[in-house]
C-alpha cells in the first residue's frame, strides 16, 4: 500500500514540467467540445476522459428526483448564428460555442438590431471577450458575443437560428472507483458541464483524470472515487442515489480553477478542523511560498453540496484563482492561453503530496516510553553534525516522545512544525529498529498490500 515507503516515493516521483505539457494537451482536446449539464456534449467529455481511466457512467432520465431538486430536461445544440441581410453569419456557434446562452431554447426569426439586442449579453470592460451564460432553468434563449462585435452592427434585420432541443432525455455523470485496502474513501469532485472554458472546468477535469491515472498504478490504503459531474444538479443527483454509502468517505476535495497562474486557494470543509482541512494546510505551507486558506462558506462549487448538513461530509476544495475573483472568469478569455502547462503540473504535485500525507497518516506507540531510548547503538544517531542531520535527529525525538497512541504522525509534524516527509521518515525507522509500533489501522513498515 501507499504507506509503505517505496510506495510512497513512487507516487510522489513525477516530471511536472512534462505532466504539465501532458495535462494541457488533453485540455487542448477537450476544450472545443460544448458541454452543458445534460446532453451530446457531457457524453463525448466523459468517453474521453474514460479513454484515459476506467469509469462507471450513469445515465439519469428527466424527472428523476434529487433531492429537493429534479433531472431537467435534456438540451443539446447543433447550430445556431445571426445573418445579416446579405446571408453572411456576424455571430457563428460554430467559431465559439460560449455564442449561445447555454440551454437557450430553440429558436427561428427575424429581428432588427433593437430586439436581437435585448437578448445579447457581452462584457463592456472587456471589450473582446465573449461571456459565458447559462438558462438552465428558466426556457428562454439568448446570445452572447464581444461589445467590439454588438457595436460593429448596423441598423436593419437579422436572421436568428438556434438549432436546438430541449426534451426528456438523461442527466450523464461519471464515476472512478479505485478500491483500496479499506472500504473508507477519499473522494475527489470535479464539474463537467462548462463549454470552452479552460480553467474553470477543464483544469479541474484533468488533475482529476491524471490523479486516477497515477493511483490507479499503486496500491492503496484507501478507496477512491473520483466524480465528474455537471456542476450542482450533478452532485445533487449522485448524493440522492448514494445517501446509503457517504459514511464511508473520510477525506475530500473539490477540484476547479487550477490551471492558472495564481497562488493556491483552499477553502476549508464544513466542519473546518477535519483531517482533510489539516492536511492540505500543512502541505500548501511547506510545499509552496504563497497560498490563501478561507473558511468555508455555502457559495462556490459543489463542495456545498457535500457539505450540506444533512450530508457534512469532511470535503473542502482546492483551486488556484477563486470562482468570480479573476477577471477571465467565465468568459472566452478563459482559454487554452489562460492556463499554463506549469500550473498544471505543480496543481497535481500538491494533490499528490496530500494523498501521501492521508496515506502515510497513522498512529503510533513508543515501545520504550521510560526515558529516551539509546539511538546510537541502534544506528539512528548520526556520527557527523550538520543542518540534514540535526532535522533528522528532531524528527527522530518528536516522534518517540509524541507517539504514546493518541498522537498521529500529522499531528506530530503540526507541532514540531516540520514536513509530514521528514516525521513519517523518522517513524518508518524507528518501527525498522523496534522502537514504534503503529496502533491498529495504521501503515507499518514493511507490511504486506
């Protein structure tokens, strides 16, 4: 399992710079496909995301209750534009999918430029940009398109066509399931249900998918399951069908907006003081020099839903740039440019050095607590000084003196104020040389998967 020390190392040894390039190209292909939260486009999203890791999909019909909340209807889109009187397309879906307020009903007429701009949207402080709109759940339609391109329009009339349906059909999500030693999960959540849009959908579906790809290399002390759903609606409906089984998550993130250039953001859980909350702090203070830590609040992505109370599950979110805090939020500026492959790379760092903390995590007992115990003889004193050594020493002491059975090694690493690395190093030797034993349900040294 991933406690053992080789395991560990394994997980955590990646080239960021080239998973990095990796993870944008698969960005890079995903990025035309214009999703929503139902239809073709989600479909062909998870068809390949599960060309990469084995997925479960499901398929919900319209109407199915969730929660307090229904399946919608099913929208999917073909075409859809605005002709000037020569026939020549000004706004064209098929150069821009985020054209189209998503779930815009179907529609067929002729306007003059008063009408067809009460149902324009754009960006006046962005004057290029395209915004990004949704109706999901009203029936009406819309268009969006840049400020530059609404105020080139002349006077007269304009043909407008949005191919589209709207009608029963299924709500598509996906699940990973990688079974571990354990029957308790770590769940990761990511939304699915965003058009071109870079970093807030895509950056999150990638770590997801390329953090199933590693773990599902190794073995594991955990379960995991990775989620990828249409945002609210999609968690809403996975929660309704699995209320019997959330007891078994003990860890959890929400994954979104990692793609950018931006210090790390965690917003912490519901509860605020769960191992999950704890771990991800410890390791965005000593893996990276800059990172923002809020409390939880009941707005952002589906980490709302997890956290909802009747569900308070232990699951917080991690992005770089916050939801609505950047100015490329929701629009075409948020594009293959937007996110960096380097970005990318470090976001699934830090994902996986929290997956070795919780793995590595454990409790465990000094087996000579009078006094503190002879480690030269036992060849754990170093015979030459130095800064290493010194770090090492302490790791070695705060462990012996901290591990009488109520004390976990995060905890350890808390207050000595150390990297959980260098704690869990020092008890994997200790438990070597006989001096640590882990209490029942911990990683041992050695142990067999």
């Amino acid at each position: 399992m991933i406690g053992r020390p080789d395991e560990r190392s394994r997980l955590s040894s990646i080239d960021a710079d080239q998973v990095g390039q990796e993870m944008h190209s698969f960005i890079a292909e995903l990025f035309p496909i214009c999703r929503s939260i139902t239809g073709e486009g989600v479909r062909e999203t998870v068809r390949r995301i599960g060309g990469r890791i084995p997925l479960d999909v499901s398929e919900v019909p319209t109407g199915t209750p969730a929660l307090d909340w229904i399946v919608p209807r099913e929208w999917n889109i073909r075409d859809a534009y605005v002709a000037d009187a020569s026939g020549k397309r000004v706004i064209d879906f098929r150069e821009s999918n985020l054209h189209v307020v998503s779930y815009s009903v179907p529609f067929r007429g002729r306007l003059d430029l008063d009408q067809l701009r009460e149902h324009t949207y754009t960006v006046p402080d962005h004057p290029e940009w395209i915004p990004y709109r949704t109706s999901y759940y009203s029936e009406s339609w819309g268009l969006c398109l840049s400020q530059r391109q609404l105020e080139a329009l002349p006077e007269g009339e304009y043909d407008v066509c949005i191919d589209a349906s709207l009608r029963d059909g299924n709500l598509t999500y996906a699940e990973c399931y990688l079974p571990g030693a354990t029957e308790d999960e770590f769940l990761f959540s990511c939304h699915i249900c965003h058009p071109s849009l870079a970093n807030d959908n895509l950056s999150g579906v990638a770590v997801s998918t390329f953090l199933a790809e590693r773990l599902a290399r190794v073995e594991r002390r955990y379960s995991y399951r990775f989620l990828f759903v249409p945002g609210t609606i999609g968690s809403l409906t996975w929660l309704a069908r699995n209320q019997d089984n959330v007891e078994r998550i003990r860890h959890g993130l929400v994954l979104a907006c990692l793609g950018d250039a931006a210090a790390f953001t965690f917003k912490r859980s519901r509860r605020g003081d769960t191992e999950i909350d704890r771990t991800v702090e410890h390791v965005l203070r000593h893996a990276v020099p800059d990172q923002t830590v809020i409390d939880f609040d009941p707005y952002g992505y589906d980490e709302r839903q997890y956290c909802s109370p009747g569900f308070d599950l232990p699951v917080g979110a991690l992005s770089r740039s916050r939801h609505g805090t950047f100015p490329e939020y929701h629009t075409s500026a948020d594009n293959l440019a937007f996110v960096r492959p380097a970005a990318l790379g470090e976001s699934l760092a830090v994902t996986l050095k929290v997956i070795e903390v919780i793995e590595g995590n454990g409790t465990y007992r000094n087996l000579s607590p009078r006094g503190e115990p002879q480690l030269g003889r036992r060849g754990l004193y170093p015979s030459i000084g130095g800064p290493s050594a010194e770090a090492e020493q302490m790791a070695l002491l705060w462990v012996l003196n901290q591990s009488d059975g109520r004390h976990a090694l995060l905890e350890i690493a808390e207050r000595a104020a150390m990297p959980f690395s260098e704690i869990r190093r020092a008890a994997d030797r200790l438990v070597e040389r006989g001096l640590l034993a882990p209490v029942e349900g911990s990683p041992s040294v050695g142990s067999d998967p």
